[in-house]
C-alpha cells in the first residue's frame, strides 16, 4: 500500500511538471497531466481492491470500469467501430454500478454476518469518489463517454467526509483540540475542493463561490500548522487518525489553493502567451464536447480562429 500511494505522489509530481510545460505553452504538458490522471485512478481503484483482497473474487471487477479507458491510451477505442463502443460503455456502467453500490452492499451483508468489520466504508467511498476525478479529467480531454457522470459523482466525496466531519465534532463535544478543529478543517477543504473543480469543469454557476468558501478553509487549516509550529509542537500529530491519500489529497489541493490565491490578488502571471488574442486563448482552454457550454466555447473558438487567420493574412498582403 506504502508503495502505490509513493507513485501516486511522483505522478502528482508529474501532474504539477506538467502544468508548468502547460503554462510555457508547451502542448505535451497537459498530455502529461492527462496519462497521470489515468494512471492515479487505476491506482487508487486499486487501493480498494488491496482493501478487499479478503475476498479475492469480489476484488476481480473493480478495475471493470477502468478497463477501456485505460486501454485507450495504446488504442483509440471510439475510432474502433460500434462494437467496441458498447463494450466501452457498458464496462464503464457496469463497473460503475457494481464499485458504487453492489460491491458496498455484498461487504455490508458479509460484515453484518460474520459481525466482524473488516473495511471502513468511509474509507471506501472516499477511494472510490477521488478515483472518479482523474478518471473524468482523463475521458474529458480525450473526449470519450462517461467524462460528465463521473465528474458529477465525484461530488458524492461530501458524503464520506461529512462523516469524518461529525466523528470529529462529536469529539470536539468531549474535548477541545487543536487537532480536531485542523481535521474538520481539511475535510472541508478538500471536499469543497473536489466539487469546485467539478463546478469548475462543467461550467456551472457558483464556481467562484465555492472557490472563496474554499480558499476560507485553506487558510484556516494553514493558520493551524502554523500555530502548531510557533508553539513548538510536530506539526504532523495534526494528521494522526487520517487516511495517507487524505493527506495527499490535502496537499495537492494546498499547492493549487495558494496559486488561485495568488492569481486572485493578481501576483500569479497570466497562463496565455501574447501570440493570440487572450479572448481566443480562453475560448479555446474552456470549450469541451461534454457539456452544452463547453461545446458552445468550442464553436466560437473556431469561428474566432478563422476570422484571426483571416484577419492575418489580410495583414500580410496589405503590408
């Protein structure tokens, strides 16, 4: 387990060199972020099989849903015929359907029989809900189906850390602590987290006030480990009782957190070039064949483009 959760962090590594190629204008940057993104949800799919491993056989379909879109990163699948398509899209439902609620109530019957626990549920769903981001990313800039339901469903997230969040309040009830106030911190954050960048993707209203709702969350939870420091305390005692990819998760959303902050204050430079109009530019980044918005972006993106080429050869010949 020690060894998938090290890899997903050097493929967040990957993720943030990726970004940075991205923002030079270097197009194999987002390429990067796209296999990574894949790559860190067959991972953490994975890390739910190790936790069923108990029951070998139920452990065998929880990549179902994975399997072509993996896949797809050697054969483009939807250019393959109608066959191929079915398959795609009923191994994504099924394993969809079987990882979201079969599996989870074949593990509740066997737990409630054997009156042994043997996997968190909190845990589980929160596996599962993270794992739908990167996939979504992943089918999303390769414009294959499934992109939208899985981007919706990772928002479900809110429901294995509102958990979290009343095991802790309930502790707070018992004693006051700084660590339990930074927890329920971290769950907000990060689930907020998750379902802005799901509002953010599908272009719904109310990104912006997540986002600063958000951006609140960080900074209290940064104040904490800040305070936990001047005191003289190991700041790491604040993250006892939690998940390693929680902790991952948190830290990876800190690195973005601080950059939306910057770019709020305007101090974080402008991610498009000065080779095209800044307009075009984010036509282009926002438009999608997922939504109806993103769509509409993509259609005015190439009008734009036409009518600047064609302004730029009209240029050439005048001068």
């Amino acid at each position: 387990m020690k060894q998938i959760t090290n890899l997903i962090i050097f493929l967040l590594c990957l993720c943030l060199v990726g970004f940075f190629a991205s923002f030079a204008q270097n197009e194999y940057g987002i390429v990067m972020v796209t296999y990574a993104m894949i790559i860190i949800g067959i991972l953490l799919l994975e890390l739910i099989r190790i936790n069923v491993a108990k029951y070998k056989k139920l452990g065998y379909f929880i990549h179902l849903m994975i399997i072509f879109p993996a896949l797809s990163i050697f054969i483009w699948i939807y250019d393959k015929g109608d066959t191929l398509i079915i398959i795609f899209v009923l191994s994504m439902f099924i394993g969809f359907l079987y990882n979201i609620l079969i599996l989870p109530l074949i593990l509740f019957y066997i737990q409630k029989k054997s009156k042994i626990t043997v996997i968190s549920f909190a845990d589980y769903y929160e596996l599962l809900f993270l794992s739908f981001l990167p996939i979504s990313l992943y089918l999303r800039a390769n414009h294959l189906i499934g992109a939208g339901i899985l981007i919706g469903s990772s928002m479900f997230i809110a429901f294995p850390y509102l958990y979290q969040i009343f095991t802790r309040i309930k502790l707070v009830l018992i004693k006051t602590s700084v660590q339990t106030f930074f927890q329920i911190s971290v769950y907000i954050y990060v689930g907020l987290s998750v379902i802005g960048t799901a509002f953010k993707i599908q272009h719904w209203p109310g990104t912006n006030l997540i986002t600063n709702i958000t951006l609140i969350f960080l900074f209290i939870s940064i104040t904490l480990i800040l305070l936990q420091i001047i005191m003289k305390k190991e700041f790491n005692t604040l993250f006892n009782s939690m998940s390693s990819i929680t902790k991952i998760v948190y830290f990876s959303y800190v690195v973005t957190g601080l950059w939306l902050s910057l770019k709020f204050i305007d101090l974080a430079p402008s991610v498009y070039s000065d080779e095209q109009p800044k307009a075009m530019q984010w036509l282009k980044a926002n438009s999608n064949d997922v939504t109806e918005i993103g769509r509409e972006f993509g259609k005015r993106f190439k009008v734009y483009e036409q009518n600047y080429e064609r302004f730029i050869q009209e240029q050439k010949v005048t001068n």
